[in-house]
C-alpha cells in the first residue's frame, strides 16, 4: 500500500528520469543504499555556428566527462554526427579545429587527455583561414 502523499519511491533526482534534462549529457552519482545524491556539475560546451544545426541551434550545451576525449564521446551520443565534424577517421582531433578548456589550448596541455573539471568552460573554435588582398 503507498504511503500517504509519496508520489514515487524512485531515488532518482527529477532531472535524472526520463525527459528531463539529463538528456543534455548530464548525470547523476549514487552513493550506496542511503539514497544520497551526488550531482556533478556539468561543463558548458560552446558549439560553434557551423555545428549548430546538430544541436538543434542550441550554442551552449551541457555535458560530463573526465577529460576531452569523454567529452567528445557524451556529445556524439547525444548530438550524432558531431563528433565526425570535430575529428578525423583517427578520432584526432583535427587539425582545423582548436578546443579550449576555460580559455586554454588543449593543444599545450595534454590534447584529447585534457582533464576537465566541474563546471569547466569549453569552447570548440573552428580555425579561419583567408585576408584581403592589399
């Protein structure tokens, strides 16, 4: 028989169901049988205007992960097709493309391997080539 006024035992944070936005690349940890919740803050991934179209217009969008190469992974599962334009058939990242971790070249620091931290700013920044002619 349910208990008066409980409308699920479901331990599971709202965001975290179905619908919510967990469907941003975010998730949630849990601690054991005590029902305590651990929510990791998300980093914030700036999309590019050429890449857009595939998050849905979206320029900003949330996403967990260790390091870049997790990053990359959590955003092709939510938004396929983005990582082939980001990465070569190697999955490198291409040459082209420059990736910044809270305003820092990924290329200096340990490339795909760069640790990101909760609530990290990252920023993927097509490379733009051409000049007047004088």
């Amino acid at each position: 028989m349910p208990l008066a006024g409980i409308q699920s035992l479901d331990p599971r944070p709202p965001h975290y169901k179905a619908g919510g936005p967990a469907k941003q690349c975010g998730w949630a940890r849990f601690r054991g049988d005590d029902v305590n919740v651990e929510v990791l803050m998300p980093a914030k991934v700036r999309i590019p205007a050429p890449l857009r179209k595939l998050t849905q217009e979206q320029p900003v969008v949330d996403c967990q992960g260790k390091n870049i190469e997790e990053i990359l992974a959590h955003l092709e599962k939510q938004y396929p097709g983005i990582k082939e334009r980001i990465c070569d058939e190697n999955g490198q990242i291409r040459r082209f493309i420059n990736v910044f971790v809270n305003g820092e070249d990924i290329r200096f620091k340990e490339g795909a391997k760069t640790p990101v931290a909760e609530g990290a700013e990252i920023s993927i920044i097509p490379a733009i080539a051409g000049g007047a002619r004088g």
